[in-house]
C-alpha cells in the first residue's frame, strides 16, 4: 500500500494541476504561457506540478469571478435560486384553462341539445308514422 501513495499523488496532483490550468484565464497566467504551463505539467508531473502551483497559477485576489455574471441566478446558492413558476402557479396559464374549460362545457351542452331535438323529432317521425298505419289499417 505504502509503496503506491507515491503513485497515486503523483496522479492526483497532475490531474489537479492540468485541470486547474485549462480552466485559469490565459491573461492571468503567470511566467509561462497557458501551452507552456500545459506542457510542463504532462511532460514532468511531479515538478511541473510544482512549478504551476509556485510559479504559475494566477494569483486570485478579490471575490471569485464567475463566467456567467449577467444571469439570474448567479450568487445565488442552489437553494435559494429564483426557479420558475410552474403552470400550475401561473395566473395566465390558468386563466387560459379556464376559458379552455368554459368552451368545452359550452360544446358538450350543444351537443346534448342537438341529441334531444334528434331523439325529439325522431319520436315525433314514429308517433306519424304509427298514426300513418293505423289510419290505413282501418
């Protein structure tokens, strides 16, 4: 166990190290250009380690940056971000429920009254025409 810690700092750090580098903002990289720095850490990852975590890492100063300070939520932490309302929480979504509501009931209280004058004029149309044969079979 012992004799592969050194291994995997060694791992650990490069990892650390290339990531942290890809991700710093090339203006800000100090000594060596953002490649150089790259390049050392692959090739010497022990000592290029080092070297980026002395001699090339930014210097940060103030309160971190965040790529996207325009948005809505940034500052905020994950539970406190403004979320979205759902339909069921918009008043406009609901409203035009409502009105979906009121034309389908609307519809379906057409369609009965249109039913009943069928089955009306249908009764009618067999009450004539049982007059009719019982007329003829006098």
């Amino acid at each position: 166990m012992w004799r592969v810690l050194p291994f995997f700092v060694e791992i650990g750090l490069l990892v650390y190290c290339l990531i942290d580098c890809l991700q710093s903002d090339e203006g800000r990289i100090r000594n060596l250009s953002k490649t150089g720095w790259i390049i050392l850490i692959v090739l010497l990852p022990l000592a290029g380690g080092v070297a980026w975590l002395v001699a090339g890492r930014p210097v940060t100063t103030g309160p971190r940056r965040v790529p996207w300070p325009s948005t809505q939520t940034a500052g905020f932490p994950e539970y406190e971000r403004p979320r979205p309302l759902g339909p069921d929480d918009d008043p406009t979504f609901l409203a035009s429920r409502q009105r979906s509501d009121e034309r389908h009931e609307q519809m379906l209280r057409d369609w009965e009254q249109q039913l009943r004058e069928r089955e009306r004029r249908l009764r009618e149309q067999e009450g004539n025409a049982s007059d009719e044969r019982g007329d003829a079979d006098r």
